[in-house]
C-alpha cells in the first residue's frame, strides 16, 4: 500500500511516465507474489482460464526484466481462446520458474519457446530452450528438494513447481527431453 502511494506521488511530481508504469507493475507483481504464498498452504480450486493468455502476460512481465540477448515467445496455438482449469497464481509461477531457470541455463544468451499441444482431454504446454542441457544422471533429481547448479538459491523452485502441477491442478511435470549443448525442454500435463 505505501509504495502504491509513493507511485502517486512521483506521479504528480512529474516523474518519468515510463519508469512508473514499470513501478506500477513491480507493486502489482508483488501483490501476485502474496497471493501466491497465501495459497500455498490451501488447496485453492482452479477455475477456467484461456491458458494462452496467461502464459503471454507472466511472458510480457518477465520479458523486460530478463537479459536482452534471451529471446522468449510463446507460439500461438490453433485455439488462443482455449479454457483450462487453473490456478492463474501458482500455474503462472511455475511458468516463470522454468522461464529463470532457462535464462541461467543459457547465461543469459539463446531462446525460450512456450507451446501448447492440445491431446485428446489433455493438453501439454513445453517450455524448451536453447540451454547447456541437464545430463541424464540428473534429469530424474531436478525436481528434489535441495538440487541446484546455481551458486545461490535454495534449489526449491522446480520441487514446488512439480508440488504445484501435482497436487494443485493434478497433473505432472517432467523433463521431456535434453541433451548437453543442446537445451531442455520440460513439459507440463494437464487434463482440459
């Protein structure tokens, strides 16, 4: 609430309309990131959400805020209005999740694609990139508790991406497919 209303003050002091529109949504990202933490320890209900859309506004959020050389799209699916059940906060966060751990795996160099391929009563959004790739020894432990390559960090992002995939929208997610040099790509699996 109080940066909220430091914004309105740089605002009527005539500061620079551009970096309070990034303000503004810094402050609004950070009510997000509550939201999240006060839903995790609940079993919040998924709702219908246009999944194309979601995962396009946590891409246009990231976007500005990730290194200019790593390059990110999301491919347009033949149904952009497509609804699935979701939990827009945490299933965002998983997204971002992948999309940071792209960005280190690449050294902030290289491309990340977002798509989603419909099959049957499910549908499967892969998050692949142009990375140094995980060897195939780790490929089964990314996602324990405590695994990390980064020198900072906790190495809980991908445990509680896959908490949230497989006990909040009953789904899973896994490593599809890598090869060092080459990149990763995970998918996620839900039921439509």
């Amino acid at each position: 609430s109080s940066l909220m209303g430091w914004v309105e003050v740089l605002k009527e002091g005539g500061a620079d309309p551009s970096a309070l529109n990034e303000m503004r949504k810094d402050v609004d990202r950070l009510e997000v990131i509550t939201e999240r933490f006060s839903k995790i320890g609940s079993a919040p209900d998924p709702v219908p959400e246009k999944l194309y859309h979601v995962l396009r506004a946590t891409v246009l959020y990231l976007r500005p805020r990730l290194p200019a050389r790593a390059r990110i799209e999301v491919a347009a699916p033949a149904d952009t209005e497509m609804l699935v059940p979701l939990n827009r906060a945490l299933f965002s966060w998983v997204i971002e999740n992948l999309i940071r751990n792209a960005v280190d795996a690449m050294e902030g160099e290289g491309a990340i694609t977002l798509e989603i391929v419909p099959e049957g009563h499910e549908f499967h959004v892969d998050v692949t990139d142009t990375g140094k790739g995980i060897p195939s020894s780790q490929q089964r432990t990314v996602f324990q508790p405590g695994f990390t390559t980064k020198k900072r960090g906790w190495g809980l992002g991908l445990s509680l991406s896959r908490r949230i995939i497989e006990q909040y929208h009953g789904g899973k997610i896994f490593v599809k497919r890598s090869a060092p040099g080459k990149g990763t790509t995970f998918r996620i699996t839900l039921k439509s």
